[in-house]
C-alpha cells in the first residue's frame, strides 16, 4: 500500500470524481477525510455514502461539512483531521462549481455566477492550501493534488468564468510550488480531458462527443484520473513541484 498512514483531505468528496479520488486514495492505505458543502439533503446523502464505501474498504474516514470559501471553515477542516489522525500529508483540492453550468456567449454571463466560480474553484483551494499548510509545514512533509481542467489549454467557448478559474488554479499551483517546496511540500495539478460524469452531462450529451481526436478513441471515465492524483499524492512523486499533468486519452498534447 502505497499511501499507508498517510492522512488525506478531498475536498468536494461527497460524489463525482471526488469521491473516486477519496476512495482510490482509502484503498491505497490512507486515512481519509471526506469534505463536503451540505446545501441540501442530497448533499448530505451523498456525503454519507462515500463515507460508507470508504468504511466498506476497511479505512479509516470521517465526513466535515464546510464551505471552502470560508477561511474559518477551511481552517476547521484542517484541525478537525489534524486532532482525528495527528497529521495531514495529502491535499486533493477537487471543490468546484462546474455542474449546472451553462454554455452561452461571455457577454451573457451572469456576473454573480462568475463570481462565484471563481470564488470556489480559485479561493477555494487557495484557503484550503493555506489551511493545511501548517501541519505540512511542522511536519516537513505534505502533497496537495488541485484539480484543474483540459479547457484551460484548449480555451473551450461557452464555459469563459469556469475555463479562466481552472487556468487560475494552474497558475496557483505554480505560485504555491516556490513557497512551499523548502517546506518539502509538493503541490501539483491533474487536468482532466471531457469526463463521462453526471456534471458533464448536464453540460453536454455525452454520447455525442467526438472522440475522433483523442487518440486512445474513446470517452474519459472518472477511474481513469484516479491513477494521476494517487501517482501526485504518493511518495512517488517526492521530487516533482508546480507541474501540471493532462489526462486527457492524448487529446491535447502538452
């Protein structure tokens, strides 16, 4: 097990591909936090369920309600993992809006919804990098995995506020490679390619993508970045810092 006694934060882990990376993670022996906004009972259902299936792996978990928009919150977070395992050694920022959206022309965007994308996928993982940054920092030892997005190399049309927060978020992780590498922290991005999941099936039909581009020919599934954020997570990565990692099939080639 490659991640035996690590102790991993996911934030956005009720569902989606969130919850993939906490159970990928629990089946590589860490202990994990699943974080989660609850705004309704589905969220709630939602976030008991991973909770769950993490438990039926044999792992450790517990389940923390916060917004991470909130730097009180995002700080909660953080201490309520530190006094349950006595330490954090991996970050997966996976929180953001992308469900719900839709695509329409940039001078038609709402600017409260701008606003608000960019709020909880940029700040977001900025607060909770910041939040879980002193227990890396004491320790000397800590792994922050953001997850980004294909769009912000091939500039996908319709989604601006969503593709700029994603390019934010690599640009982030840049930044944050500088500060917290003496630290011997290593924060690293994974760009996902067109996912088969329930947002980006609210965002597009699904069984019309084109998969005429992507040389490994055929649509991405959410297992398929499992791999990519356990690879950043692990100690198999020590030596790699501000780097992002597209998994897209080949479709776009960086």
């Amino acid at each position: 097990m490659r991640l035996k006694n690590k102790v991993a934060i996911v934030t956005g882990g009720a569902r989606g591909l969130g919850r993939v990376f906490a159970m990928r993670l629990a089946e590589e022996g860490a202990k994990v936090m699943v974080m989660n906004i609850v705004a309704n009972q589905r969220d709630e259902d939602d976030l008991k369920e991973t909770v769950r299936l993490i438990k039926g792996l044999g792992s450790e978990v517990i389940s923390f309600v916060a917004d991470v928009t909130s730097e009180e919150e995002t700080k909660a977070m953080a201490k309520a993992a530190f006094d349950k395992f006595g330490r954090i050694d991996i970050l997966v920022n996976d929180a953001a809006i992308y469900g719900g959206l839709k695509r329409k022309p940039f001078y038609e965007v709402d600017l409260k919804e701008w606003d608000i994308v960019m709020t909880v996928n940029v700040k977001g993982a900025f607060l909770a990098s910041r939040a879980v940054f002193p227990y890396m920092k004491e320790q000397g030892y800590g792994k922050i995995v953001s997850i980004s997005s294909e769009t912000f190399f091939t500039g996908s049309t319709g989604i601006p506020h969503y593709v700029a927060s994603k390019g934010g978020l690599i640009a982030l992780t840049r930044a944050l490679a500088g500060e917290l590498g003496p630290h011997n922290i290593c924060i690293n991005s994974v760009a996902p390619g067109f996912t088969d999941t329930e947002a980006s099936r609210g965002l597009a039909d699904v069984t019309k993508y084109d998969t005429s581009r992507t040389p490994l020919g055929r649509l991405q599934e959410p297992g398929d970045l499992a791999g990519a954020v356990l690879f950043l997570a692990s100690p198999e990565s020590d030596f790699i810092t501000g780097q992002t990692l597209l998994v897209d099939g080949g479709r776009c080639m960086h």
